[in-house]
C-alpha cells in the first residue's frame, strides 16, 4: 500500500495518453503507484467565481488536468530507469 509517508513522486504530465503509457509500463513490471488527477479549471474556495469571470476562452484543454504519478521510495530508482 502506498501512503504519503513511503512514496515518492515519479512524474508528472497533463497527457492522458503519456499517464497511460507510465501506467502500463509500471504494471507490466509489477512496480505498485497511485496517480494524483487535479483539475486546473476547479474552481478554488478562496476565488469560487474566477472561472465565471474568465472563462477557457483561448486556453488549452490539454492542460486542464494533471497527472502526478507516485511510487513507493523503495521502487522510486528502477521506475525512473524504466521510464
């Protein structure tokens, strides 16, 4: 099990493709992660009406989620060779 006390953040990307591809080669090497999903376009408590007043408008969807991949310390070395 991974916990926030024994991982190690591996990489991060707002591809959902390129997530996928860490994901398989993790998996087929049996190395244990957990993937953090943040929404870049979620509004904030401290500014809840940015996104009314900005909209996307000439932003990138690409970049509206990103992707932080974390593995356990001890699996931190042979992931990052393995990437």
């Amino acid at each position: 099990m991974i916990t926030i006390f024994n991982r190690r953040e591996l990489t991060t990307t707002f591809s959902m493709s390129g997530q996928s591809k860490i994901r398989t080669v993790l998996e087929n090497n049996k190395i244990d992660y957990t993937i953090k999903t943040v929404n870049r376009k979620k509004t904030s408590p401290f500014d809840a009406g940015s996104r009314a007043r900005t909209g996307s408008f000439g932003e990138s969807a690409d970049l509206m989620y990103e992707y932080i991949i974390y593995v356990k310390k001890q699996d931190y070395e042979r992931a990052r060779h393995l990437l």
